[in-house]
C-alpha cells in the first residue's frame, strides 16, 4: 500500500520485530547447530541490503559496518573452535617453516569480507531505489539534456499518478518531455492525470478503463456544460512528444476539440484522455487540440451555488482528514461565506505563509499532513494535496491535478513553448457550480507560474 518509508504504526514494528528475532534465530542455527558461518552471514547482509536498496538515501554507513563486523566475527568464531580440536595452539616463536597457525583463518576470513562488502555495496546500485515524484523515470539512457548539451539524462519519462503527502521527492532533470506551438499569449497548465481519491497517505487515480470512457471520435468537449455567461477565448495548441512516455495525453485546460492518432479515450467525469492500453502512448506522437479558455469573475464563483446539508457533509467525510486539519481550516478561512471566498482565503494562507522547498525529509511521525501543515515547509506536491484536502474538509468538492506548468519560450521560434521534466506540477481543482472544475495555485512564489485572476 505504501512506499517506503512507511509510517509508523505499532502493528508494523511488532511484525519488524518478528523479522528480526527471526533472522537471529536463522543465524543462530546456521552458525551453532548446523556449524555454517559463511552461510550464517547471509541474513546478516539482507537485513543492510533491502533497505539499502529501497530507500531514496540509502542505508546509514554505519549499518553497513556492523553487519560486515558481524560476519566477520563469525567467521572468526568458529575458525577458533574448529583450532581448538587440532590441539595446542601454537605460539609465536613456536612457528615451524615461516608459517603462523593463524594464518589461513585471516586469509579467509578477508576473503569471505571482500565478498560480503562487494555485495554489499553492487546490489544497492543494480537495484533502483524508490521513490514518491510526480515523474517516472521509465527509461534511463545518455540523452540531451533538452538545452542542446549533452548530459547525463533520462531518454524517456512516465508519468506517476500518484501525490503524495511523504515528505520525500526525486528531483528531475532538465530534459525536454514535450514542445508546443499555441496562438495563446498567456499558456495554459497541461493536465495529464486527475486523483480523486485520497487514501489517508497519497492522492490517486482511479482505474482508467476504457468501459467507462468514450473513444476521441465521439468527441472531445470539457465545457459543454459552462454557463454561457462566463466569459471565453478560443485557442489552438499544436504538441509534440518528446521524451515523455504516458499513456495520458497532455492537454490545456478546457479543451473543445481534440485530434489524434490512435485509440485514445476520454472520461467525462475527470476529461482525462488516456491509451486505450498500456502499449497507446505518447511516443513520437504529436496532437492538435482547440480550447475555450474560460475566464470566471470573482462575483460569478462567489455566485456559484454550494453544497448545504447533508450532501456538503458527505463530501466532508468522504476523505480521511484528522480533525485538526479540519479545525485549521475552519479557523483560515474564518468568516468567509462563499466557496470561493474560502478557497481564496486558503491559497491566501498558503502563499503568504509557507515556504517552498525540496529539501524536505520525513519526521518518525507518519502524519506527513500534519507535519507539513505545522512546519510550513514543501512542494507542489503537498500544497496540492493538502489544499484539496482542507477545501474537502469544508464540504467543497476538491481533487488534485498533475501535469505540468506552461514550459519556457523557444529562442527564436514564435508561440514555441518547450516543456521540461522541471516543469512537472501538481495542483487542486475546486468545483463551482454552472463553472465546472477550477485551477488554484498554492505553491508560494518562486516555484509556481502566475495564475492569472488567481493572483
């Protein structure tokens, strides 16, 4: 259920504990009944090379030492019990022929250590470590690194559709997923995957099917339901993939018309465009998509009518939210009367007083929410997450959106925009009624591209 590190919990160490006991009680019988120290070791080397290999940072050096210290002593104690039944040991100035009665017990037992330490130290390399990021990186080779160099850098990149609230992510390389050309002078956000459910850890997707989908050819149209007097501009985009590898499309926000190759899908409940198998993905693929670019006021979301009653309360109790999260977000909004209104107040609190930052690290806690909520410090990913989750706590349908900011102009090439794995997002949606779905940014400053009437 969880990648690791998992949070605590008193079950999950009581199992840890048995773990352990049974891997002494394995060296034990190894070592003293069944007289096989080499052999012994091995459970002493798994205990250092599973979570050297599975956590991001690896394992601490010094776990490392005492499990080589551990064999090696061993190794030591049985080579002197195996002596002891030859006879007298003898000493020094005993020796016969320049050769010591030790010897061959340091000769293998520095033997068997090299082995150990070599792998030890080989198997957390081929193994690749784990780790919670809104990219993948699903193929490694020596690519570009999207700005003309040649650097060390993934050739293909997948998109995870996973947010989670662990404070742990895997920074991405400057290399190019996709370029687009557009007659829209302030670009949207592209959307790849909308998560709708949270599991008290993470955000995830739900399991796209093409049984609940429809294919493009029917038609692509996400604001067939907009009141028609919110205000509109219509726009092109012309994208091509070029190391991102997914089988979700990127889209602008609000699409009307949609034309690609393949049996590409479409949900209407989240307008998420997905393959309709793993092997339909955005390779080499390149797509021509017309947007309706909605632009609500302040008084028309203010107007937009809320949940009340029991529907605002089952949309409050239909995430795990502990309850001093909801109590924080009653008291950051305070007063504030309209969904928009308190959804303003939150992506006001998170802006002005949180800090962005990726040198994060989890506490021993488990409560990731928590912890972020209180030491004020994250990225998108936790903005994200927990804005969606405290407007959820309030009786506001909320999800999270991930996929990428704009990307940056190309030197030289008019309405050109190129898109790194940097520039990999997430975000909340937040639903209005006769509007539909809304972007808010609450990623502070320094990270985040302006969003427009949000700002």
């Amino acid at each position: 259920r969880f990648a690791p590190p998992v949070p605590y919990s008193e079950g999950l160490a009581a199992i840890t504990a048995l773990g352990v006991g049974s891997v002494a009680l394995v060296v034990v019988v190894l070592q003293v009944v069944l007289r096989l120290p080499a052999l012994a070791g091995l459970p002493l080397v798994a205990m250092y090379v599973v979570p050297a290999a599975v956590l991001s940072d690896g394992a601490p050096w010094w776990a490392f030492v005492a499990v080589v210290t551990g064999w090696l002593l061993l190794l030591v104690t049985d080579e002197r019990l195996s002596l002891v039944t030859w006879g007298r040991v003898l000493r020094r100035s005993d020796k016969v022929g320049g050769s010591a009665a030790l010897s061959g017990l340091s000769s293998s037992a520095f033997r068997l250590g090299a082995i150990a330490i070599a792998i030890a130290l080989v198997l957390p390399i081929v193994i690749p470590g784990l780790a919670d990021a809104v990219l993948g990186r699903k193929v490694v080779g020596t690519g570009g690194d999207g700005s003309g160099g040649t650097g060390e850098a993934p050739d293909e990149i997948g998109i995870d559709p996973l947010v989670s609230l662990r404070r742990d992510l895997l920074e991405q390389p400057d290399v190019t997923v996709l370029r687009y050309t557009t007659t829209d002078p302030s670009p949207s956000y592209l959307r790849t995957i909308v998560l709708t459910d949270f599991d008290g850890d993470s955000w995830k997707a739900r399991g796209y099917s093409t049984d609940g989908a429809r294919p493009i050819e029917d038609g692509v149209d996400s604001v067939a339901g907009v009141s028609p007097t919110v205000k509109r501009e219509d726009w092109r985009y012309e994208l091509a993939a070029d190391a991102l590898v997914s089988r979700f499309l990127p889209l602008p926000e609000n699409v009307r018309a949609l034309s690609v190759d393949g049996p590409w899908y479409v949900e209407d409940a989240t307008d998420v465009v997905f393959g309709a198998d793993d092997d339909i993905t955005t390779r080499d693929a390149r797509w021509d998509v017309d947007v309706s670019e909605l632009d609500p006021t302040p008084d028309q979301l203010r107007e937009a009518t809320p949940l009340t009653g029991k529907d605002a309360a089952d949309v409050a109790a239909s995430m795990p939210v502990p309850d001093s999260v909801r109590e924080t977000a009653l008291e950051v909004v305070g007063r504030a009367t309209t969904d928009y209104d308190k959804a303003m107040a939150l992506q006001s609190w998170f802006r002005s007083e949180f800090t962005y930052s990726t040198q994060v690290r989890p506490e021993s806690s488990g409560n990731f929410l928590e912890e972020f909520l209180r030491d004020k410090v994250g990225y998108c990913e936790q903005f994200s997450a927990s804005m969606a989750l405290m407007a959820t706590s309030l009786g506001i349908r909320s999800r999270v959106v991930v996929g990428f900011t704009p990307g940056s102009p190309v030197p030289g090439q008019d309405d050109t925009y190129r898109v790194s794995a940097e520039n990999a997002h997430a975000w909340p949606e937040l639903f209005f009624s006769g509007i539909g779905w809304v972007k808010f940014e609450p990623t502070p400053d320094g990270q985040s591209w302006e969003a427009g009437w949000l700002n």
